[in-house]
C-alpha cells in the first residue's frame, strides 16, 4: 500500500486530519490500532475550551492557560491556538456536533483554572459525540483508507540531506508486518495513562507515536509532566471512571469521610477550581495523612434536575455501581489522565524527522506547559489537525513516494509462552505509580530506573527473538515512555506545576523545559 499521507490514530487529532487532508484530494491511510471506541477523545467528558462567547475574550483564555501552566507555557504557541479556538468550534457545528444549547445559543460550561465559563460541550459526553460524528465522515470519504486493527511498529527513514525523512512505517497486521510508503507520516496516538496502575485512559493509551518518533530520532520535552485527575471512581470492583471536572464547576464539593470540605486547607481562594496539580495532590496527601482508601466527591449541590440534565452519562453509569450521586458522596481517587509532554513539535507538529509530524497528545508543543488546563486538550488536537494539514498541503507533492523494504523477520523463533510480556506489563505499572506518581524523589526515582533497565533488556531480547504482536509492541512502547518520564523527572531540579519533589520543593525563578535526544546517552 502506498498513500500522500498515512495518518496513524483515530482520537479527534488523527480523525480530523485525514477528513482535511481528503478534502484537499489527498488520497489517505488512517490507521485504527483497535476500535474508534478506544480512543482518549472518545471517553473525554467535560468539553472543548475556546473564545466563542462574545463576553469573553482571547486575552483572558490565554491568561488562565498560562496562569496553569506554572511557567513553562510559550505563550506565543498560547496565542496561536486560542485564536484560531473560535474557528474551529464554528467548523465543528457545521460538521454536525450537538453541542448543548440555552435559548438557541451555545452554552458554556466553567472548570477549574478558568476564569469564566468557556467551555462547549455535549451534556457529560462531548469527545463521544465528537468522535462519532468525525467517524461517520472518515469513513464515508472516498479519499480516506480506513486500516482498523492494524498496530504501528516502527517508522521507515530514508537520508535526506543532513535530516531523516519519512517514507513510510511498518504495521501489525493479522499476525503480519506489512510495510506501508507514504509521503508524509502523521502520529495521532494519544497518551501513555496505560504506565500508571490507575488511569482514566483507555487500555490504547500506551505511548506508541512517542516511542516511535523517539526511535526514528525526535526529541520529548517535559516527559516528567504527567497530569493526574483528581476525580477519578474509586471502586474495588469497577474499572476507573473519570467525574468531569464539570461537576466541581457546577458546585460540586470535595469532602473527607466525614464530610469535611478540606480545599480551604490548600487553596482557600479557588477550592475546588484549582487547577488539577493542586486538587490531585489535595487530595492525596488527606488520603496518606487520614490514612484511608480515597475522598469523596459530593454533588448534592447540584440538586436532581442538573444532575440528570447535565451529566446523565454518568449518572447512569454510578447508577449501575449501586451508587446514586444524586443522594451520596461519589468515592474518589487520583489517577493518571493526560499527558503534557511529549515528542518536541511546534503547533503544526513537524518534527525534526522531515515529512513526520506529531499531534494532539503525542505532541509537546508549548501549550500546556507544566499543567494542563481543563478541556484545553480537545482544542489543541483539533487546532493541531488543521495546520498540520496546511502545512502538508503547503509543502506540495514534489518529493515522491518512495518504495520501502519488506519487514525482515528472519531468525525469529516460535514462542514458548508469553507470561514474560505480562509480568513486564504489569511490573512497569507498579513502578511507575509507587515512585513516579504525583509525590516524587531522587531516591524513588533512582530505584525506578535501575528496575526498568532490567525489563527493558529483557523487552529487548525477547521482541526481536519471537513473532510480534499487539501486546508485544505495546509492552516495548510503554517501557521506552516510562523510562523517558523517569530521565526526564531526574533532570529537573525543582518542583513545578505537575512534577512535585521531596528533594527539591521549591520552583526556580527561571522555567526551562526538560528536553531529552535521542543521541544523548542516557
């Protein structure tokens, strides 16, 4: 198969990238690991955040996002996106999203660390309606190949002058490698929430655009800020279900076993619209200090009829766990959410790999800084796809598309069992989230390394001596990513927004990203 551009990720960046670059007549590859259900977008609850009430303005957006973002936000690649936030919730009406309404215009939800309601959204399901509405596109545009089921390996180089060039990539098929030219190579994977124990993010969250640009040569940037949700379920029985940051926006408390509203011990101004780095670790430190299992999230408040009008998804769903919010306290606890590093880019996503680009999740571009701001995300994966799409076009169709080698698989033996992948799967999670998680140090930190390295030799020895597979090349993806948030947590001296050290509590005067190469030895 040869393609002008094979975009791999079907989260809203990669859906809506290969929909524009189709509707340019680009003939396009869009690749689909599992379902379009198992994307991060698909799940994301709250909203996309932009300029599109005329009481608002671009200067206040960009302010909050880099109030949030302690420091290490560009605040010109800030500008950039919340201008052009406007436009693109103008683009996703007339694409047919059904975004909630009061008295015939948008209306507009508040979440922590903003400072007027700006966010537009599809009751308590906005990245569903999203990506079901970007996938009834995608697949009816005759320009569009969709690949579902198929796992990206490795990108393909060729020289270019003194840079890299990306011609194509090779893909898990069916128990096959097959290799795929293309002339340009788009990574829309999403996160790595699937490194921690405890996350919101689907089981596709594995950090493979990162650890696939990471080996084709990119450099990651701020891989130590990993942002975690304060308010995810905790329940013994069920899996993580992320609460909607919403819901503290519409009035909903955070309280102890007791009832105790206890935000007034950590940041009595905003309480429970603080931003997420500071909710998070709330929370924690009252679950270590109380010695129990988690807090609670309590949204009586917000009485029945918000409830069910506003968030009936999730409503349903506790409902279904014999937990009724409308007439008790949700338990929660933190866990791993988004990722605000990533593969060094700039908002279009080129890298240093010519005619490879990175967007949405994968990427770090400079929006978000040292924290997220809620519902920032979706707008950046959506803001990302569009000039990314410029920036292809505008490059034009002069470089060929060039044949690329057959996968060698030669000397791979047949496995005898697979327990190793699962052990190493299961070993990197507890590592990551009993020294890398929201409370770090030099010594935890250290001891997480000298683990890894032990599962990375023995990922190695065993990926390239058995047949890949699926859960193969995800267990390779996650150790790579994990070992570059723990380098990247090793450098930075200091404690600033996501990252928080023991060692080092104070956040220095100047902020300077935490950048690693892939030639640097490490």
């Amino acid at each position: 198969m040869k393609f002008d551009v094979l975009v791999v990720g079907c989260g809203a960046s990669g859906m809506l990238s290969a929909l524009r670059l189709a509707q340019h007549g680009l003939q396009v590859g869009l690749v689909n690991k599992g379902e379009f259900a198992e994307s991060s977008t698909y799940w994301a609850q709250g909203g996309i955040a932009g300029v599109a009430d005329l009481e608002d303005t671009i200067a206040d957006h960009v302010a909050d996002t880099l109030r949030a973002g302690a420091g290490l936000c560009k605040a010109e690649v800030v500008e950039q996106m919340v201008e052009q936030s406007g436009d693109i919730i103008t683009q996703l009406v007339a694409l047919g999203i059904p975004f909630d309404r009061d008295s015939g215009m948008l209306h507009f939800a508040r979440e922590g660390g903003h400072g007027r309601p700006r966010i537009v959204h599809v009751q308590d399901a906005t990245g569903r309606a999203v990506s079901d509405v970007l996938r009834q596109h995608v697949l009816n545009h005759a320009n569009i190949t969709h690949l579902p089921h198929h796992t990206a390996v490795d990108m393909i180089l060729r020289p270019d002058g003194n840079a890299m060039r990306a011609v194509g990539i090779y893909l898990l098929h069916d128990n096959k490698v097959i290799a795929v030219a293309a002339r340009h190579v788009v990574l829309a994977t999403g996160g790595a929430g699937k490194a921690y124990m405890f996350t919101t993010n689907p089981d596709t969250a594995t950090g493979d655009g990162i650890a696939i640009a990471w080996r084709a040569g990119c450099a990651v940037t701020n891989m130590e800020m990993m942002q975690f949700h304060p308010t995810s379920l905790y329940h013994t029985e069920a899996p993580r279900l992320l609460l909607t940051e919403a819901l503290r926006g519409e009035g909903a408390l955070l309280v102890d076993g007791h009832g105790h509203r206890f935000m007034s011990d950590y940041d009595p101004e905003r309480m429970e619209l603080a931003p997420r780095d500071i909710v998070a670790r709330a929370i924690d430190h009252e679950i270590k200090k109380q010695g129990v299992d988690c807090m609670f999230l309590d949204a009586r408040p917000l009485g029945s009829e918000k409830i069910h009008h506003h968030f009936p998804n999730i409503h349903q769903r506790l409902q279904a766990l014999g937990i009724d919010m409308a007439s008790e306290p949700i338990p929660i606890v933190p866990s791993a959410h988004y990722l605000c590093g990533g593969v060094q880019t700039d908002l279009t996503g080129a890298t240093s790999v010519k005619h490879l680009y990175t967007i949405g999740e994968s990427a770090c571009t400079g929006v978000h800084g040292a924290n997220r701001l809620a519902s920032n995300s979706l707008l950046e994966c959506l803001v990302m796809a569009e000039l990314s799409t410029k920036a292809i076009i505008n490059i034009g169709d002069n470089d060929p598309i060039l044949a690329v080698p057959k996968w060698d698989d030669s000397g791979v033996e047949r496995e005898a069992e697979r327990v190793q992948i699962k052990q190493n799967w299961d070993e990197i999670r507890a590592v990551m989230s009993n020294y890398v998680g929201l409370v770090r140090s030099n010594e935890r930190l250290r001891r997480a390394r000298r683990r890894l390295r032990i599962v990375e030799e023995e990922i190695a020895h065993y990926y390239w001596r058995y047949p890949l597979s699926r859960d193969l090349i995800e267990l390779r993806n996650l150790a790579q990513v994990a070992t570059l948030t723990i380098r990247s947590a090793l450098k930075r001296k200091e404690s600033r927004g996501l990252h928080y050290s023991l060692d080092y509590p104070n956040t220095k005067q100047q902020a300077i990203d935490t950048v690693l190469i892939p030639t640097e030895d490490g």
